[in-house]
C-alpha cells in the first residue's frame, strides 16, 4: 500500500491552477487538489530577487503517482522551472488517508 502524500504546486494564474487540477484528477493521479489564492511569492530566479502573486495546489495523492504528477505538472504547467514537491503525511484521520488510496486506484 503507497502512502499518502501532499504535493505542492504554485501557478501564475488561476486559470492555470484550475486547468492543471483538472488535468491531475480527470487522469485519477489525485484524491483532490485544493487550489489556495493569494499567494505571494518571494524567490531567487536568475541572479536576482524576484517576488510574483501565485495560487498555489495542494495535491493529495500517493507516492505511487508523484511521478505522474510531476511529468503531467510539467509537461502542461508554464513556467520554466515549475515548483513541484512532495512530503509524506506522517500521519492523519484513518478513513480519510484510506480514500485518498482509494481515490487514485
């Protein structure tokens, strides 16, 4: 049995958030993605401080589909170098992590 993961995404708009949330659960990569407005971003990107107001993703699914995940985020996503991560849920409510498994079968 995989487990669960959270992955995080950022978009450079909302219409890219929803197309790529779409895209994530339509191909059953993802018990559901909430996408967060209003974030506002502070990064290095080439040589210089830069900052950008972004929505970000929040995925969850297994370890089994990161991979997925990530060749779908970034084949569709816009940015060059599009933020993608992953990190285990340690822990959680029982039933709840059971239909994230369930969800992605």
């Amino acid at each position: 049995m995989s487990r669960s993961v959270v992955g995080f995404v950022t978009c450079g708009s909302r219409s890219e958030a929803r197309q790529l949330a779409q895209a994530v659960l339509t191909k059953k990569l993802a018990a559901c993605v909430n996408i967060v407005a209003g974030v506002e971003s502070h990064f290095w990107w080439q040589g210089k401080l830069d900052q950008a107001n972004e929505w970000l993703l929040v995925i969850k699914t297994t370890g089994a589909r990161t991979k997925a995940v990530t060749q779908l985020i970034r084949a569709q996503h816009s940015y060059a170098v599009p933020e993608i991560i992953f990190t285990p849920i340690v822990t959680g409510e029982r039933n709840y992590l059971k239909w994230i498994r369930e969800s992605v079968q």
